[in-house]
C-alpha cells in the first residue's frame, strides 16, 4: 500500500487497534525478550526538525477555532516557530508523513510564519499534495 493510500486509512485503522487493545485479555502478553525489541507505548517515527518544501498545493483556508501551532517539522517534539488562530488564513503547501499521522506544511499569511500542522487539527484534513513522491521510509525510536 502506497503512503498515500495509508493516509487515508489512518484514522479507519487507529480506530481498529483501539478497540483490538480493548479487547485483548490480561493474559495474552508478549514474552519479555520480544517486547524489549518491539517498539513500545509512545513511540514514534523519527523525523528531521527544520524541513521546508515550496509550495505545490497553494490552497488557502481559514485555520480552526483552537489555536494550532506551527512546528518546525512534523513532530510534537519540534520547536514551535509560530500559531494560527481562528481569524487567520493558511496557506497550505504540501503534506508528509511525521509523529502520530501526516502533518501539512503550511504559511500563516497574517504574520508570514512558516511550519508544520498535525493534518488531523486543520481543516479538510490538510494538504492534498505530498510533499515528495516517494518519501523516506519511516523508522521507530526504541
């Protein structure tokens, strides 16, 4: 499956895993050398801070009620290098994979902030333009 068709499937398969974790019994555990070499609660992938891409989608949209802030790269774990709030306008860039989902990469045009948007936070979920065609493969911190 292409990145881009997981992107859509996302949030269908985070939904799945949910309710899969739900129902596992206490007793179904994963002997302790497999976990240890497993990748655990909260990993994540690893990611570049500091990532810029030009414009390929040049959508403009309002950003949402909350306030979002924009990161320097397509973590949680990246530095904020400025926020949209609900009377000003985005102008989206281009997409990729990061920390928990696709992030969009994206300009403020009230203050000329430049950043990166977990997708599930914008509207129409983000840019439809990936910023490359074939992007590195994700790899999980241990």
């Amino acid at each position: 499956m292409s990145w881009t068709s997981a992107r859509m499937a996302g949030p269908v398969l985070a939904a799945a895993t949910a309710t899969l974790a739900m129902t596992v019994p206490a007793s179904a555990s994963v002997s302790a050398s497999i976990a240890k070499d497993a990748p655990g609660p909260g990993s994540s992938t690893m990611v570049s801070c500091g990532l810029s891409y030009p414009a390929k989608d040049n959508q403009w949209v309002n950003f949402p009620a909350n306030t979002v802030t924009l990161r320097s790269g397509p973590s949680d774990s990246c530095i904020g290098t400025g926020q949209g709030m609900h009377d000003q306008r985005a102008q989206y860039m281009c997409y990729t994979p990061g920390d928990g989902g696709t992030w969009t990469f994206l300009r403020n045009t009230a203050t000329g902030n430049q950043g990166w948007v977990r997708d599930d936070l914008l509207p129409g979920y983000g840019s439809k333009e990936p910023c490359e065609n074939n992007p590195p493969p994700a790899f999980t911190r241990s």
